[in-house]
C-alpha cells in the first residue's frame, strides 16, 4: 500500500497501491504527487519495475502520481538501452486526460519516449485482459461523482481478488464483489465519526458500511483504505474495533508502504 488516505490528508499519502508477484508488478493510480516516487523508493521498488498500470478515475489525489511515475520512466529509460513498454489501463476519459497532461507538462523528447513505450489502453465496462499472467476484469463502477472503474482479479486459486475503486459499493457490481476471497474498499472514516468528517456528503462509506456489506456478500479479507488521516496514530486499532463488529472474515487496516501477503 504506497498510500491509504483519502484526497485532502496531509498525514499520509492519497490512495494508491501496487500488485507483485515477485515477477511482475501492477500499480493501480499513483497518489497526488510525486511522493509516489519516495513511496517507491521506501519499499525498493524502481519505476522502471512497472509495465503495468490502472487508473482507476480522473480526480488528482489518484492521477497526478501517474504523471511523475510516467516522467521518471522516461528519464530512466534515455539512459538504457533495453526499455520494457508499459501498459497504462482506464476508461476514455482517464487515458484522453492522462495522454493530453503528458503532452503538455513533459518535454519533446520525454514525451516521445511517451509515444514510443508507453501503450495508453482504453477498456470498456466488463472487459478482460491477462496482468501478471492473471484474467483481470475491469468494470464500471457506476459512481454518483465521475465515471470511475474497479476492476477484478482471479487468482491462481480460483479465487478472486476485487478492487472497487473508491466509493461505496454499488448493488449493480455484485457479481464481481460477491464472494471475493480479497475485497479492497474504501472507508472515509468510523460511522462514530460520521457527524464529524460527514462521509455520506462526499460519496463516500464508513467502517461500518464497509464492513457491513462485505459480510453480506461473503467476503473473506477485507481491505479498507481511503480514509481521513486526523485519527491516524490510532486507527488500525480504531478500524478494527468498529469493524469487527459487523465483519468476521479478515479484517486489514493497512497503513502506507505496508505489505499485505495475498494468497494466490
């Protein structure tokens, strides 16, 4: 997990985390900012490691980061003489944005590299595609903000990893969510809190939301992420506490640059 704040913290990083399989590695969003690079760089990753990546949606606290991974690879790459292509995923409006911003913010040569390695991958609403020699399936998410994508993963088990981006889950994803062995999904704070941060006006769940709906749809780890950082010394605990209330699977808290081990 590079970060698991949501987009205003100034205590951890904007949401974003990577996929490995000691062979390859998969980056869904980049954060806000070029702390993306320092994250990596505290875990031992390079950005020349990546060939693939999702962008989930257009707001900046997940897509700036991209920008700087993308310019890093650029630098890094005029200086080797093997260069790996990478594979940038999102829905239309993601990779119009993404592919316009590099034009204008990297230099000519930068930004023909762009065009030489970087492949810009438009996918549609129930698309599949193989990352990390894994099926993956992208889907709509159907937010009430911007059109925003999840996506979902099956595992070398026959079990499924699933990603729903960052708001509440939607009743018209069910078949992607239900059962999932690994849930990620987001909890912008405690439902004890919800006065206080007013989740629900920013489109956004609580713990106990989260919670509540994973169990229901039987899930077996649940992840949350993309919360508010005023509780931070003390929300693993805090999360835990509320969420174990209404969860009996799994139940992780992770904080930023923390490694979470995948059955797969």
């Amino acid at each position: 997990m590079f970060g698991t704040g949501n987009a205003m913290v100034t205590e951890c990083y904007n949401t974003c985390f990577m996929l490995s399989d000691g062979e390859g590695h998969f980056l869904i969003d980049g954060g806000g900012g070029n702390t993306i690079l320092r994250q990596l760089k505290e875990t031992g990753y390079d950005c020349m490691d990546i060939h693939e990546i999702f962008v989930t949606h257009k707001h900046i606290d997940h897509l700036l980061g991209i920008i700087w991974v993308v310019r890093k690879i650029c630098q890094s790459g005029g200086k080797r003489r093997h260069i790996e292509d990478v594979n940038i995923y999102g829905h239309e409006e993601v990779i119009v944005l993404l592919k316009n911003m590099l034009r204008e913010l990297l230099w000519k040569e930068q930004f023909r590299f762009v065009t030489e390695h970087i492949h810009f991958i438009v996918v549609k609403d129930g698309e599949r595609r193989y990352i990390l020699g894994r099926k993956v399936t992208f889907f709509d998410i159907h937010s009430t903000k911007d059109k925003q994508f999840g996506f979902c993963m099956e595992l070398d088990n026959g079990e499924k990893l699933t990603c729903c981006g960052d708001e509440p889950y939607n009743p018209c994803v069910k078949a992607y969510v239900e059962n999932s062995a690994w849930l990620l999904h987001e909890a912008f704070c405690l439902y004890t809190q919800a006065d206080i941060f007013s989740p629900y006006e920013k489109h956004h769940s609580t713990v106990k939301d989260a919670c509540e709906i994973a169990e229901e749809l039987g899930v077996k780890n649940l992840i949350l992420y993309h919360t508010e950082d005023r509780n931070l010394p003390d929300r693993k605990r805090l999360y835990t506490e509320e969420g174990s209330r209404y969860f009996h699977g799994k139940l992780y808290i992770p904080d930023d640059l923390e490694r979470i081990l995948i059955e797969k």
